[in-house]
C-alpha cells in the first residue's frame, strides 16, 4: 500500500510512525534497508514509539524490545515477578511489512 511519506523524511531520522488501514506501524531505515513492523506492543498494548536504535525497537512502557527486521521480542518486559504480567497472552511476532521506495520516492508498505 503507498503511503503519503517521502524516504526524504529519514534524512534526519531513523524511524518515524505511520498509520495503514487504521493500524499504527513503525518503519525504520538501518543503512539502505528499510522495515516495518506493528507499533502496538504485544505486552499489554502500549505504542512502540521510542528508542529505535539499529533494527531494535524498545517498548517505552516496561522496556521489551524487539528486532524490528522479524517482529520477534529479543528482550522480555522488565516487570517485577510479584506483579501480574500479560506474558501468556502475548501473541509473537509481531505483524512485519515489506517496505519498498516507489520511483516518485514515496513509501510502499505491505
Ligand atoms: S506494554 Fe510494552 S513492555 Fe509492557
């Protein structure tokens, strides 16, 4: 699906949040590659918005991180053990997208 956002927009960033089909996707730019993965923390529904660093997004809500080239948790939710965690509902991976540049430079995500 073309998205109305330029690859011009990650010449001062590295990641940047999209909406398709009323889902929040986070696309990211490592080198020459670009991936897209699912926002939406598969944890206890938080937004993945912060601390993109390389192909790895961390969850600002209890700090799962996840590899954004697979969709996989690489790193659990930092909860104490005596608080209830969502854990067994956790549905992994989470959803990936392949995103390509058209030739009038815009974002292509599916
Ligand atoms: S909601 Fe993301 S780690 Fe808890």
């Amino acid at each position: 699906m073309k998205v109305r956002v330029h690859v011009h927009a990650f010449e001062e960033r590295n990641s940047l949040l999209i909406w398709l089909k009323g889902r929040p996707v986070l696309v990211v730019k490592d080198g020459d590659k670009l991936y897209g993965m699912d926002a939406v923390c598969a944890h206890m529904g938080c937004a993945i918005l912060s601390e993109v660093n390389g192909t790895t997004a961390m969850c600002p809500a209890h700090g799962a991180k996840y590899d954004v080239t697979n969709g996989k948790m690489i790193e659990k939710p930092n909860v104490k053990p005596e608080i209830p965690c969502e854990q067994e509902q956790i549905k992994l991976p989470l959803k990936t997208y392949k995103v390509t540049v058209g030739e009038d430079g815009l974002l292509d995500v599916n």
